[in-house]
C-alpha cells in the first residue's frame, strides 16, 4: 500500500470521530504547549539573567568580609586580633602588590537625604568608590568627569550622579558645577553617568558616587567609625585578561591572609567571582528546566496513554472492519500500519496544534503576564518530536493488537 | 504432481480445534478437487465442517494437517502475510452479511482490494476505471458514490461481487451470498454469479438453500467434518442419477 493511501485511509478513520480524536490530541496538545511556553519562560529568565550579570562588568572579582568568623557582631567591634574585616589599605595593597589587575575599586555606601533647591529626596544610596570604579562596572560618564584619586585621598566634596537621580533633582537643568545638600554635607557635582539600567536589583541610576574618603568622613555613623575606622564594605578587582582569573585570586588570598593574619583555611574574608555567581544562577535555572522538563514528560506521557486507550477501543469497535480488511488481502503489517499512523496522525495534529498554543501562550504571557519570554526555535522542533515519539510508542500495542487479529474472529465479531 | 486444470486440490486435509479433552475435529481427512470453472455447493448441517472448509478454502485458516494446493500452489503451511497475498490475489469472497465497510463509499469499497495488491502498479486513475468498470459490470453504474446504508442489500451485495472479483481471483468463495437477501434479490445475485461462472469463473458456494444449490454444477454435502456426498446437478451432467438430482433439489 502506498503512503499516501495510508494517511488518507488513517485520516479517514479519525475524522468519522471528530470529537473523540480532539478529546484524545488534548492530552498531547497540552503537554506539546506546556514544553514550549514553559521553555520560553526559562529562556526568557535566563536572557535577564544574562543581561544582568553582563551588566555587572566581566571578569571581575568581589572581595567581602567573611562574617563567619571576625567581622562585627551585634555583641562586640571588630574581630580577634588584626582580623577586623576589610580595610582600605587592603585594597591599597592588592592595587600595588598584585600583578594581572586593571583596576582596585572599594566600595561604602550609605543612605542619606539629597536636597537641592526645593527638591529633596530621602534615602538615597550613597556609594562611596575610588577613581576605578567606571572601569570596574563598565559604566560610562554622559557628561563632567569622574573623581580622580587626588580627590580621594583629598577627601574633596565632590559627587557624580546615576542619570535618574540627576533628572530627578535637576530636571532640565544642567547637573554639573551645582551644589547639592547629602545629609549636612553640601557636594559638588562634577558627572553624570549614562543610563546604566537595572542591574540585579540595583538601580545603578538612582545612585549618588562619592569619594570613599568623603563617605568615611561624613557619612558612617560615628559609632561605628570609631570601631569599624575605614572600613571597606567590598573590594572590586577587575582583572585584565580571563585566564589570569585564578592567578590573580591566589594573589589576593596569599596577600590578604598574611595582611590579616590568618590562614588560608579560615580566612575572614571571602572571594567571589563573576564566574560563580553565574554558575550559581544557572544552577537555579537548571533546576528550574529540570523540573519543566518533567512537568512536560508527564503531561506528553499522559497524552500517550490517552492515545493509547482510544486506539485500543478504536481497534475493539473497529474489528469487523480489521476483518474486512484482512478478507480482502490486508496483511499484518498493512493493518499495523493503519493504526500505527493513526495514532502518530493523532500526535502530530496534537503537536501542530499544540506548538500552536504554546507560541500562542508563550506570547500572552510576556504580552499580559508580564513576564519575559523567548521562542527557542529547538523547542518546537523537541516538543513536536517528542510527540510524535509519543504517538509510535503508545500506538505502537494497539496497532500490533489489530495486527494480530484472527481474520475469521474478526470477521464474526459484531 | 498438481493437475494444472485444477483450482483446488486437497489431501487429507485435517483441522482440530481446542486441545485435550476439549478436541474438535472439525475436519477429518478432506479430499476435494475442484476444476477450472466449476460452480460447486458446499452444503450440510451445521457442525459439519462446512464452515471450516470454507475458512481453509478461503486461506483465512491453516489446516491443522493435510495439504490444499490452489491453483498450483501449496498453501497449507503458508504464514499469515503470505496468506493475505493469496486472499487478495487468488480469491474474490462474497459474504452473507456484505462486510462493506460502513460509511465507506462503494466505489472506494471496490477499489480496497487494489490497494492491497503488492503486484498492482497501476496509477489511482486506472484503479478507479477499474473499480468503476466492475460496479457496471454488476449493474452498479449509477451507484458508485452511495454508501452502504443508502444501499439495499441486494445492491450491497453487488458491491460486494464487484469487490471480490477486481483483483481477478482464480476463486470466488460466496458464504451464503443470498442469507440476508429476499427471494428476488436472491435469485438475481444467483443469476449474477451464474453469468460470471459462464464468463469463466470458478465459483466455491456454501449454502442452507437446496433451491439455491442448484444454481451450481456440482453439490458436496458434509456431514461430520467429510465429505458425505459429492454430485453434479441434473442439468449439468447428464450422468447424475435422478436420485442424486432429487437431494439436490429437496
């Protein structure tokens, strides 16, 4: 029998039941959208998630203190002897001792109120940084200029701000060369930084950057300078090349552990790199795949089974019809073909049908949801085959029992 | 060596149903030779093995032993596919119940066994001059597109002639062609198998009918899985004795 007869022959069949064939598809066409709309969620987290960390800067190494040991607890300042949690001077060093770094950058923040003119704005994130910073982040000056180090070790008042903040205090005015009022101390603006867009759950342009000496000097609580003095709350080293990443770290181990006198098994201060924060946040979203992975294997296995107990009633009510067939010269394989294609028509349909609804939801979701998604061409191409997999697998028993027929039995049935 | 002339030939032929205790012998030591065009009855009581000599007749059931040649080639231990070929090639059946597939045009009825036939190479067109050819040939011409349902069952069972005889079989089984048909219809299927049994045919007929029976040339009762009697009608063979007619007819 030629193909085309087959299909034709198979279509047939399934379209005398119009509705028991839909009835039967949904199980397949759910499970085919569930795969593609739930993939494209993931993909779309993930594109966020790779924007964000794209927008942290590269290869860049974090440096904080280890709060596990040493550091400030809510009982007494600072740790066991020398080890008192990250320093200025330990940034300092690393900048001069560590070979393979393009840039040192420690950060304090704060949260003050900025007013300027009749404009005020409370709690906003004060970061005092060192001239690296730019460098570090990957940030750019729109307009004015960065601090210099000779500013820093100055303590001079001066500020550059995040684009938001500066349309927020100065609206059309230009920002650079004002004054404005942090806390009670008045800064001079000297830049403002180009939109930089959310990162993580940073809003990078709501923030005012500062010299760290002027954030030390007027901006820690006084109690807590005098037990914390200049403390740092991280250090930022950016390295200059990828592959120098694990040279560059044993550097500022080796550095930081004789400067603090500690050992390298337990340090009170802990490194973390770019690379680890993306492995951990591909960790969640493999998590996430996984579980979606099984949510679709169990709808599309429950399709299957569906497919499968409407062909095996198909082949019971359609027996005297196998017998027919059989009479007239149906071999068995003939008579497995037909059911065979039945079932993998009644996938297939299902599957277009459900690609279909998936893209559809897919689009819905980021439309009304609110949520990111992306199409992943593979998904479709997965969804589709897996349900045509489905279809062979659970058509494959019934197909086989209608083969297996005994012509006259079959012929007899009524 | 197998008399070339001869459609059918069986030796000995056996079938056993069940196992044990619960053993039927439904056939036991069948020997039948039916010739090239030869319309023959195969009548009996129920039980008698009629039915199962039809199904091996027919290659739909094996012989538990015993050997059936047909037209030439031995079937007898023939498997399942090989024996689908044969039904599809070699015999044309004609059943008391139609078995047309319901919801199922007669044309596309017609032209199922085509679509069967691995040794057809023809293109869909010729297939349907084919199928068309054989529903005017049983007076069908007008009917082509109607259903089973729309049919009457003396044009269902033309459809099914038509069926049985597109694939050119060297046999056609009829299993009680005029069971579900009135006396009209009845007579002019029998008139439409004789017509076909003068075009050349070789026609094997199980029927109840005596009336019916003596359409045919040649009547072969069965009685408890043999051959009890095996007759030519009277007006075929002058030979037959008038007794052996007066079986036939009664």
């Amino acid at each position: 029998m030629r193909l085309n007869k087959v299909v034709q022959i198979a279509w047939k069949g399934l379209s005398k039941n119009k509705m028991r064939s839909l009835l039967t598809m949904l199980g397949v066409i759910i499970g085919v959208a569930a795969v593609i709309i739930m993939i494209s969620i993931s993909a779309g987290t993930e594109k966020t998630i790779e924007e964000q960390i794209t927008g942290l800067g590269s290869n860049l190494i974090f440096i904080s203190q280890n709060f596990s040991r040493g550091g400030f607890g809510p009982g007494g300042g600072g740790g066991s002897g020398q080890s008192g949690g990250l320093v200025f001077d330990d940034a300092q060093a690393i900048a001069d001792q560590v070979d393979g770094i393009s840039g040192v950058v420690v950060d304090q923040n704060s949260s003050q109120t900025i007013k300027y003119g009749t404009v005020s704005l409370d709690d906003v994130a004060i970061l005092g940084t060192t001239p690296d910073f730019p460098t570090v982040r990957d940030m750019t000056i729109a307009s004015g200029r960065y601090f210099s180090q000779a500013e820093v070790d100055r303590t001079q008042k001066v500020a550059v701000l995040g684009n938001s903040l500066a349309q927020e205090l100065f609206e059309e005015q230009t920002p650079v060369g004002q004054v404005v009022t942090v806390g009670n101390t008045k800064l001079t603006i000297i830049g403002v930084f180009e939109e930089k867009g959310l990162v993580g759950n940073a809003d990078y342009d709501m923030w005012l950057y500062t010299p760290i000496s002027v954030v030390f000097q007027k901006f820690t609580p006084s109690m807590m300078a005098r037990v914390m003095g200049d403390r740092v709350r991280m250090i930022y080293v950016k390295v200059d090349e990828q592959h120098n990443m694990e040279d560059v770290i044993l550097q500022i181990e080796l550095l930081l552990a004789k400067r603090h006198n500690v050992s390298l098994d337990e340090p009170d201060f802990s490194i973390t790199t770019q690379q680890d924060i993306i492995k951990t946040r591909e960790a969640t979203t493999e998590a996430f795949r996984n579980l979606l992975a099984w949510v679709a294997a169990v709808s599309l296995i429950v399709g299957g089974i569906g497919i499968m107990n409407i062909m095996l009633v198909s082949v019971t009510e359609r027996t005297r019809e196998i017998g027919v067939r059989q009479a007239v010269g149906a071999s068995p394989s003939d008579i497995r073909w037909q059911f065979l294609t039945e079932a993998l028509l009644l996938s297939l349909v299902g599957g277009v049908i459900g690609v279909l609804a998936g893209v559809g939801g897919a689009w819905l979701f980021g439309m009304v949801g609110g949520m990111r998604t992306v199409i992943v061409p593979e998904s479709i191409l997965l969804a589709f085959s897996s349900a045509a997999a489905v279809g062979v697998f659970f058509g494959y028993y019934p197909a086989n029992k209608a083969a297996q027929l005994d012509p006259i039995q079959a012929l007899r049935h009524e | 060596m197998t008399n070339k002339h001869s459609i059918i030939q069986t030796i000995e032929l056996c079938k056993i149903y069940g196992k044990g205790d619960a053993q039927v012998q439904a056939l036991s030591g069948v020997n039948l030779t039916i010739e090239e065009n030869e319309f023959v009855a195969i009548m009996g009581p129920s039980g008698s093995g009629k039915s199962t000599m039809m199904n091996i007749l027919g290659c739909l059931d094996r012989p538990t032993s015993g050997k059936y040649t047909l037209a030439g080639e031995d079937v007898s231990s023939l498997d399942k596919t090989q024996l689908a070929i044969i039904r599809n090639q070699r015999i044309g059946f004609i059943f008391q119940s139609y078995n047309l597939l319901p919801q199922t045009s007669a044309l596309d009825n017609v032209l199922l066994p085509m679509f069967y036939n691995r040794n057809n190479h023809r293109s869909e067109s010729e297939y349907r001059e084919i199928a068309l050819a054989a529903l005017h040939a049983v007076g069908l011409g007008d009917r082509v597109d109607h259903k089973p349902q729309e049919l009457s069952g003396g044009q269902m069972q033309r459809v099914a002639i038509a069926r049985a005889l597109v694939n050119q079989p060297v046999l056609i089984l009829a299993d009680e062609p005029t069971g579900n048909l009135d006396s009209r219809s009845g007579a002019e299927i029998m008139q439409l198998l004789r017509q076909l049994h003068h075009q050349g045919s070789t026609i094997v007929m199980v029927t109840h009918d005596h009336e019916i029976a003596t359409y045919a040339q040649r009547a072969i009762h069965f009685r408890d899985g043999m051959i009890e009697t095996d007759h030519q009608n009277g007006q075929f063979t002058p030979l037959a004795s008038k007794k052996d007619t007066q079986n036939a007819v009664e």
